[in-house]
C-alpha cells in the first residue's frame, strides 16, 4: 500500500513541478525489489522524462535508461518506449554533439527495440467508402461484395470490410475482427486445468470468478510452474486428432461458464479447432506460454484481425493501422507482439484500407 500511495505522490509532486522531490520518490522506489514490481517500467519511464526534460539532466536520464533495459522486470512494450526516449535525448540539436555517441552505444544492445526494428510488411487494399454526413466522430463505412462470389453487397467497418476482402482474394475460409480474444480463448481452453483445476491457496473466494485472483500476476506461473509446464509439453506433442479431441471436449463441458472465454468469439468447437490446427504445436505452445507465465503483459498488442483456412492449414494476423499511431503504448505493444509472432514464423501482415 505505502509504494502504491509513493506512486500516486509522484504525479502530485510532477504537477507542483517539484521535479527533484518527483525523482528522488521514484529513486526510493526503484531501490527496492519487493512491492509493486509492475510498475517498475513506469517508474523508469518517469524517472528518465523528468530528468531529461524537467531537470535538464540528459546524462543522468540515459543512466537511468540503461539500468531499466537491464532490469528483467520491465516488460519489452516499457523498453521500446525508454529506447524511443533514447533516440530523442541523443537526437535532439542541443545534445546531439555531446552524447550522439550514447545513441551507438545503445543501439548495439541486443535487447535495443524500436519501431524502426521491424520491417513494414503491409498492403494497401482499395475499396468504395460511404460518403460521410456533416456529423463527425462517425466511423468510415465501407461497401463490400459476400466473399462467396454471390454478389451480395454489404456495408461494414473497414476491419469487416479487411476480412471479406482477405477471405475473397487470398481463399481464407474463416475470420474474425477480435484483437487478442481468440488466441485468449484459445488459450484458456487449453490451459484450462491449470488455470481452474490447480488448487492454490486463496486463488478463488467466491464461484462467481471469471479467473483466479493471481492470474495475471508475477506469481500466476511460479504458483503452478510443475502444471504449467506439464501442459506446455503436452500441447506441443498433441497430434492433429488429440488436439481436435481435446477442445471439442473443453468445450462441450465448460461451454457457457463463467471464466476467461468469451464463448461469442467462435461459432464452435469446431471453428475453434480449425484455427488451433493451422497453427504448428511449437507455435502454439509459444503463444500459450507468453500469456501463461504474464498474461497481464502479453495480452494486449495481438493484431486485430485473424484469418485462417482449416483446409489448407494457413493462417494469417493483420492489424488495421489508420488508428494505431494515437497511442504510443499500444503502438508499442503491437510491434513487440508483431516481433514475436515473426521469430514463430507466423504470416502476420500490416493492412490499411482506403476509398
């Protein structure tokens, strides 16, 4: 409680522009690694603005800088965004002389992640827009043909328009405009004996719990690590029929429950399978195990649209990106997610649609 209250105070003492009392409270907190080490990344990211900006310290910002990438606890989406800092302290024409060659010496980190990182794979599909009234705020609306060749005509958000476009230009059969609920609920079916079955000390209090009280804790895994990691095999030995098996089970016995499914997201066990099986099992267990062991940092920045054919065994992600660049923390979450599913070998692809 007394780091959440110490936390609160600095944003008091940054609005009274008591920068120095700021830094030396976030100092405090950054020397101890027992409470709240969830916010450590935001602790480094406050530290290091105000000392650059607000105290004119650039030096002592990067130094701080430099112990936050080092420190394991601070999740990669803080990371790109204190390498983002990075690039703007040595960029900037003030200090660009004297500590240009900090920016050389970052850059040759491993862990060094910006958006300039990875490569801009994206397509730009052509499409007839709805002319929009006088009123603003309202959504682009875009007019589509039935993916199925009938010549139906629709009008649909530009992600509704992505998928019918995908699905009748590239042969995907299934789709879904659900940002990271899919690979959620794929995920909680299939660590659902983990996640509901483990018996942990004071993880349910009540039966009306979507999810255990640590989930989505540092603790979650450490909790469970013997099941956890048992599943984690288990799923990348399943052969196609013991994966199939198992969700249509999952899902004919917990169907409805209370719990981390969104059981709207998918038709059927079936169409949930059918994306499960284009997947290979080490991309699978990878996925899985990312939001297992930190769900409540991985969840966020999976690309909004995912399309599949069951058939042919293909699956792609694509993210809509007209809106992503408002908000840099979820800008940065999408391309550390981005990174990942990349290093797995999974087609993953940047869209945006224009009338």
């Amino acid at each position: 409680m007394l780091a959440y209250v110490l936390t609160k105070s600095v944003e008091l003492l940054e609005r009274g522009r008591r920068y120095q009392e700021a830094t030396e409270v976030l100092q405090e907190l950054l020397a101890q690694d027992v409470y709240l080490p969830q916010y450590r990344g935001k602790w480094y990211e406050r530290l290091a603005l105000d000392l650059d900006q607000h105290l004119k310290r650039p030096g002592d910002s990067l130094k701080s800088i430099w112990t936050a990438l080092d420190d394991p606890r601070v999740h990669p989406p803080k990371k790109m965004l204190l390498c983002q800092r990075v690039e703007k302290v040595c960029s900037s024409k003030k200090h660009e002389k004297a500590l240009g060659s900090e920016l050389v010496r970052f850059s040759k980190r491993p862990d060094w992640t910006t958006p300039a990182t990875y490569v801009n794979v994206k397509v730009t599909i052509q499409g007839q827009q709805v002319d929009k009234d006088s009123s603003t705020g309202m959504k682009s609306l875009f007019v589509y043909s039935d993916a199925s060749g009938g010549g139906t005509v629709g009008v649909g958000s530009v992600e509704e328009y992505s998928l019918e476009w995908f699905r009748a230009n590239e042969g995907f059969t299934d789709g879904l405009h659900s940002e990271g609920t899919s690979v959620g609920t794929l995920y909680t079916l299939l660590f659902w004996s983990a996640i509901y079955d483990v018996r942990v000390e004071d993880a349910f209090r009540t039966p009306f719990q979507r999810c255990p009280l640590d989930h989505g804790s540092d603790c979650f895994y450490d909790n469970r690590r013997t099941a956890v990691d048992k599943r984690l095999d288990e799923i990348e030995a399943y052969s196609d029929d013991e994966l199939r098996d198992y969700l249509k089970e999952r899902w004919e016995s917990a169907c409805e429950l209370e719990s981390l499914v969104n059981w709207k997201c998918f038709a059927s066990w079936e169409q949930v399978a059918g994306l499960a099986l284009c997947f290979e099992r080490k991309q699978l267990r990878a996925i899985c195990e990312r939001l297992v062991k930190n769900f409540r940092h991985t969840r966020s920045g999976f690309p909004d649209l995912t399309l599949w054919n069951a058939e042919e065994g293909r699956v792609k992600v694509k993210r809509e990106y007209q809106y992503e660049i408002n908000n840099v923390r979820i800008y940065n979450a999408f391309v550390c997610r981005l990174l990942k599913l990349r290093v797995l070998a999974i087609d993953c692809q940047r869209s945006r649609s224009s009338g």
